[in-house]
C-alpha cells in the first residue's frame, strides 16, 4: 500500500504562486480555447454532427427519457434544460466546452502534482490534445469528454477513501461521479474506476458503489421501463468499429489513441507516417513513465490505475479483430444494454488518463537526467509541445463542429408556434442527420427541432454511414417511415396521430416531399410548418406510472448529488488540511 502523502492527488497551492504554477494552471485552457477557437469569438449556438445547443430546451418526455428510444442522453438532457432556462444556451455551451477539456487537463495535473511542474504541464497538455479528445469534440460528443474529464478526479478520490475513509474523499468521489453519469457511458465508466479504485477494501467499495448505483437510476429505470426493444441492431457494431481503414491498421490507431469510427472526425494527420509516430510515442511514454508514477503513486495505486486502463482498453482492441467482432454481435444481439458497447472506441477513455500521466512523468523525468540547465529548458520545451507536433492539424476537424449558428427566424417562430400543443411533430425530408443552408458548408448535424420544441418530435432514428443503415429503435419512427414510403404525408400520417409537419425547404430532398392536402401554418425561406388535416389528438391521459418512476429516479440522483456536495462543503469546513481543489 503507497503512503498517504502520495495519494492526494490535488494540486497543491502555495500561498502565493510563482510564474512556474502559472503556466501549469493556465496550460490546459489555453489548448481548450484553442481547439474550441471559433465558438469563442462567433455568435450564435453551435449545431454540427452530435454538438447541438439551443437558447433555451424545454422539458419534454424525451428529456426525461420517456420516448422509445434508449435513454443515451439522459440525465444529460434534463440538466441541460435546467440550466438554459437560467442562461442562454450559447452561454452555456460557451462555459462548457472549454471548461470541460480544462478539468481534465487540471486532473491529470493533480495526479502529476508528486512529479512536479514539468511534468504537471506535459501530461496536462497532453491530456487536452490527443487523438481521442481531437475526435470526439469533432463528432459533438462533449458530454462523454466531461466523463472523461470527471475520470481523473473520481478515481483519486476514491483511492483517497480507500485509504482513509474520510467523509471529504467520499463526497468528492460520489459529485465527480455524478458528473461522469450525466450520459450512460460516462457513469458505467465512472463505476469501472471506482471498483479499480478501491477494491479490496469491499466495504467502502459497497458505499460507493451504492451511491454510484443511484446516480445511474435516471436511465436505467427509463430503459427498463421504455416500450422499446431491449436490444440493439448488431449491424452497428460494423459500422462503429474502430478505425477499419487507417492505412496503419485499426491496432496501430487505437494505441495512438485514435481509431474512432467517423472518417470526418478523424485529422489527416492521422492517415500519415504521423499516426504510427503518435502510437511510438504513447508506448514510450508508457515505458518511460510507469517506473516515475509508481515511485510517486505507489505500486499499488499504479497497478489500479494500469487495470482499469488496460480492462477497458482491451475490450476497444479486441474488437478490432474478427474474433472479437463476432463476440460483440452475439453480445448485442442477445444481452440486453450491450449496444452500449458497438462504439468500443470511446472505452479508451482511462487509457487516455493514464497515458496522459505517463507522459508527464516521462518528460519529468528526462528532463531530470539531462545536467545542463539550457539543455533541459529546451527539452522540456519539445516535450510539452510534443503532442501538438504529432497532431498538428487537430483544429481542422474540431473548428468546422464546433463554429456556431444563427438559428433562422423562422425556425424560432415555428417552435414558438408549436410550443404547448399536443400531438406528434414530424420532421421532414425523413432522416435523422441534416445538411442547412445556414450552417457551415456541408457539415451535417443532428435535427435542432428534437430539442428546440416544445412538443412531441419524431424523426428518423436510423443512421446512414456510407452504403450501410443502421436501423433506429423507436417503433413509432420506423411505423412513421414505412407510412411514408407506401403514401404521401396528408394520406398516411394521420392513421398515425401525427398532427403536424416541419419541412426544410433547404434540404436537397424536399422537392421530392409532396405536402398535398397539408394546411400552411407557417412558411419561410428555411422552415415550413403545416398541420395534418384528420389527425386526431389523444386526451393527455396525465403522467402514467412510468413517468413517475423516472422523475422519481430523476429526483434520486440529484438528492445523492447534492448530498455528496453539501457533505464535501461541511467536510471541508471541519478538516485541518490544507486547501485545494477538489
């Protein structure tokens, strides 16, 4: 077992800091500003592939959960909602985005804080700019950064609660857990790190776990209880595989951190003699840095940290293989949740922590070795911007996702049209990914109405990537897209109590939509909205058992959340130690 000392984990602070402790707290966000450049100097919200903000989210059943689809953005859409009732959400996307790349970099400082500075702003700032960050911001998925993000502050303190059992260790490990749950994926890899984290002390592990277990309620209650299927399409796990067309070999893109399955989402840099170099570098630092964390971390919590890095990781690399696709299809085909696992890529998340800390350790201790003073400015110098040289053109693929909007006026008139009125929305031309005329050239990006109205949107939920579709889950949508290829809309959609039509005139299938027999509500150069003549509209029945089933886990999870806070505020209070981040 590592001493005490070693386990902190925080940056410590002094009572007055030098130019040195600047520049490791100052480092992370300005490599998050610089790939998140555009939505910090733009107006407007961003709207490209998965990273979508609105001005403000109502609460609707697909907030909570409660459509018939799998829960992937739950609780995340609730708090989202939450918090642009109180601030716009280009405001909030603009505090998120960078914020959420800085705490990770803060973290891995915090667990290099044993090493030193150099080391603190080597591994921070390659904690930022990776293959794996780089890629993920440019598909949109922010919400799994900020689980990764929570990754290295709930691990360390669920060591420190190992060790000590303090009250303070626990709150923080359950908030930053809490964090992390905000998306299914992000709290099954948040519970991961606290099983490595504490085991063998079973008993504090049967604490965490505990609180752990309530902050994933939100979704697990509304996928136990959705009308859904309970498996995925296996045909997902083909088309989410790693990287199958990296020159080098999906192998090769996965140990540079890499290998996501979106071709747009992936630097050209990455395609080169670049991609190899990446993965040479990860395994020096590796090699290099895993003797100076255990003699800073202790054996013991390196070997933690190596468990739960290389346990998730593997599960990424072996389905890059056949064997291992194999196994994940019968896996998605048969055990009910596991389509959480066609997109392995994304479980490299501890790995990236890891990695991150290695190489930190790594360039400290290099720069140990070296005697001269120059010398060893310098090397420090490369090393820190190390990761920048072996990804250099990172800001080609996040800047075009990342670039914010104006949203046009029309679509807000037809929101406000739309806003309180019963009955199922359809979005049309059919399909789940669109192209705007007034968002960045050719950038696609996910239907703004599923979170712009106030009412009961439905498109399609299939997705297409190259030749192959991969069929969605909600049966009212695939019901809605079979009626749509056997009839026109006025015809077929009110046997399916769809009440009303939005048509994007700029899409470059909407000549092919015939809106016959549809009654023109609203009509704009970007945004049509017609109502369905003949629909009939059910009576709203009130909340049914399963909506109160889901508030209430809702309402579970953030009484644990705010419990843990308030425990950590008071615990605080009461300790002797001295101050730090948490």
């Amino acid at each position: 077992m590592a001493p005490a000392a070693k386990l902190s984990s925080r940056p410590t602070r002094s009572a007055t800091r030098g130019w040195q402790d600047w520049a490791v707290l100052a480092w992370p966000p300005t490599l998050a500003l610089l790939l998140a450049a555009p939505l910090m100097v733009r107006p407007g919200h961003p709207l490209a592939r998965d990273l979508v903000f609105v001005p403000r989210q109502p609460f609707t059943d697909a907030t909570w959960g409660l459509g018939d689809v799998a829960p992937r953005a739950v609780p995340l859409d609730s708090v989202v909602a939450a918090l642009t009732h109180v601030v716009d959400g280009g405001v909030l996307a603009r505090i998120v985005l960078p914020l959420t790349l800085a705490l990770l970099g803060w973290g891995v400082s915090g667990l290099l804080a044993p090493v030193g500075r150099t080391a603190q702003l080597a591994g921070s700032g390659f904690a930022v700019w990776n293959a794996y960050v780089v890629e993920r911001l440019a598909l949109g998925q922010w919400a799994l950064l900020l689980g990764l993000a929570s990754l290295p502050w709930l691990v360390a303190a669920a060591m420190r609660f190992r060790h000590r059992g303090r009250t303070v260790d626990l709150a923080s490990a359950v908030m930053w857990t809490a964090l992390a749950s905000l998306t299914p994926t992000g709290g099954l890899i948040a519970l991961a790190g606290l099983v490595a984290a504490c085991l063998p002390r079973v008993r504090r592990l049967a604490v965490l776990l505990a609180a752990g277990a309530a902050l994933q309620a939100p979704w697990v209650v509304a996928a136990l209880t959705g009308p859904g299927g309970t498996v995925s399409d296996a045909a997902g796990v083909a088309v989410f595989a790693p990287d199958t067309e990296s020159a080098y070999g999906p192998l090769v893109a996965l140990l540079g951190l890499g290998g996501i399955w979106d071709g747009l989402s992936e630097p050209f840099t990455r395609t080169t003699w670049l991609a190899p170099a990446a993965a040479a570098l990860v395994v020096a630092a590796l090699v290099a840095g895993l003797p100076a964390l255990r003699r800073a971390w202790g054996t013991g919590d390196t070997v933690r940290w190596v468990v739960l890095a290389v346990a998730l990781a593997s599960l990424a690399f072996a389905s890059a293989t056949p064997w291992g696709a194999d196994v994940l299809v019968w896996l998605v085909d048969t055990v009910p949740g596991a389509g959480l696992l066609r997109d392995t890529q994304k479980l490299l998340a501890p790995a990236v922590v890891l990695v991150s800390a290695a190489f930190g350790a790594a360039t400290g201790r290099a720069c140990r070795a070296i005697a001269s003073p120059d010398l060893r400015r310098v090397a420090a110098m490369v090393l820190v911007a190390a990761p920048v040289l072996v990804l250099p053109d990172a800001t080609t693929v996040t800047w075009p996702t990342v670039t914010p909007v104006r949203f046009p006026d029309d679509l807000e008139r037809a929101a406000d049209l739309l806003s309180g009125q019963q009955g199922v929305v359809v979005t049309l031309p059919w399909r789940a990914y669109r192209v705007f005329d007034w968002t960045e050239p050719g950038q696609t990006a996910s239907d703004p109405a599923l979170r712009m109205f106030d009412a009961d949107v439905v498109t399609s939920d299939s997705l297409q990537v190259g030749a192959v579709l991969v069929p969605g889950e909600s049966t009212l949508a695939a019901r809605i897209g079979s009626a749509l290829e056997e009839g026109v809309p006025a015809e077929v959609l009110p046997d399916l109590d769809v009440t009303w039509v939005v048509l994007y005139p700029d899409d470059r299938e909407a000549a092919q939509v015939d809106t016959t027999g549809l009654e023109l509500m609203m009509g704009g150069p970007s945004v049509e909205l017609y109502r369905v003549p003949g629909a009939t509209v059910a009576e709203d029945p009130g909340p049914g058992g399963r909506a109160i089933g889901v508030w209430a886990a809702h309402l579970l999870a953030l009484l644990v959340a705010l419990t843990a806070g308030a425990t950590r505020i008071r615990a605080r209070r009461d300790r002797d130690a001295g101050p730090g981040l948490m």
